[in-house]
C-alpha cells in the first residue's frame, strides 16, 4: 500500500520568507501525488498536482513543488509567506489500483508570524 | 467547475438518533465519492469509497452496520450515522472526481457531527 510522510507537523515562517513543507512518499512506481490545503472547519482545497507530467508543479496561490523520483520526494514550497497561508496542509498520494484512494499523510500546520 | 456540495455543515444531535449527511456533485457526474472522518488535528481517515448503483466499499475497521452509503445517483452520495453515540462526533468529509485521477479530487465543505 502507498504512503507518505510529512515531516514536522507544525512549521513556522516569517511573513515574507520562503515556505518549505516536506513530504516524502513510497512507491515502487511512480505514484500521483497530490496537496491539499485546509482551513479552520473547512473542506480541503487542491494546491496543486502531479500525475506524471512535469516534475515541477506550479498550483494556486504562488505554490510549487517539485517531483523527485530519486528522493522520493514531492516537497512543497512558496517563495514569500503570506499571512493567509496559515492552514493545514496535506500531502496525498494516490493507489495505483483500480480503487483510487487517496492517502493522506498527518498534515503540517503552517504558522505565519507577522 | 467541479463542486461538491456537503450538508449539512453543522449538526447536532441526541445519543442514540441517526443522523444523514449528504454529498452532491454540483456539476459533474461522480460515479465513485469518498468519505472521510477527520479527529481533531488529525489527518484524514478514508472510511468507505462510495460507488453509484453498488455497495460501498469499507476500510477495515469501519463498521459498515453503524455508517451507512447511499450512492443512488450519479450526483448524491449520502452518509448516515445511525445510533450515534459521542465517540461519533467528528468531522466528516466526502469528495469526488469528474474525471478519475488526473483531474484531483474536489472536497465537501465537511460536516461537524456532535453527539451529545
């Protein structure tokens, strides 16, 4: 079964600065990967997604994250905090069987310091 | 595009009721829906896959007896806790797809279900 980890639950910026949430993956072929933000009582909202296009991805709201199969990596990043980027965000991966699951991994809460 | 409608947001209700969350697709036909149980600063527990004109499909663990799915159409999956107890408050969430995979799942707003 496919699986990620999200290393740190809670990461902290400064307004302004670069966001790097981590997320690494396990497959043994090259999965769909996926970032979900998440507000307060809130639904999940797609970041963006990779499906075996271009290794890097570009998504909503100045996000980006680059695909790395030697890594097993799908690392999340935005160049410039911004105070409304304060969420949760999740990093799916999907089964490659017929059922499409996703699975989530346990969330990093990003905090944005004034 | 691609909406997906969840209601209702909040319910509350007495031990030992049921209650029916419901899951529509606002533009697209969703053949297969997820639903999914979220504990506070938790991630996300996939509960049963949702499949129109079949039985759903449960995770293991869930009990398919207490968390009932309707799939009768191609825009409305419905959730029912029946005899909900405390343990059950949660938030619940449903998604769905227009076009399988390569298009990403869209996400209901969630259901806040207490208990009491």
């Amino acid at each position: 079964a496919q699986s990620v980890t999200q290393l740190g639950s809670h990461v902290s910026v400064s307004e302004g600065a670069l966001v790097l949430l981590r997320c690494n993956y396990s497959s043994s072929v090259p999965p769909y990967l996926f970032w979900y933000v998440q507000y307060p009582n809130q639904g999940l909202q797609l970041l963006l997604k990779y499906t075996s296009a271009a290794t890097l991805v570009k998504g909503i709201n100045g996000f980006e994250a680059e695909f790395k199969k030697s890594e097993t990596s799908f690392h999340l990043t935005k160049p410039s905090a911004h105070m409304s980027d304060a969420a949760e965000y999740f990093c799916a991966v999907s089964e490659m069987d017929s059922s499409y699951k996703l699975i989530f991994g346990s969330g990093t809460r990003l905090l944005v310091r004034p | 595009g691609a909406v997906v409608s969840q209601h209702p947001s909040r319910v509350i209700c007495k031990s030992g009721t049921s209650v029916k969350i419901e899951c529509r697709s606002l533009d697209f036909q969703a053949t297969t829906m997820f639903w999914y149980r979220q504990f506070p600063k938790q991630s996300l527990m996939l509960m049963a896959t949702s499949n129109e004109g079949s039985k759903a499909t449960y995770e293991q663990g869930v009990e398919k007896d207490k968390f009932l799915i309707n799939h009768a159409s191609l825009t409305l999956s419905t959730l029912t806790v029946t005899s909900a107890h405390p343990e059950d408050s949660s938030f619940y969430i449903c998604s769905a797809s227009p076009s399988g995979l390569n298009y990403g799942y869209t996400f209901g707003s969630g259901t806040r279900l207490t208990v009491v």
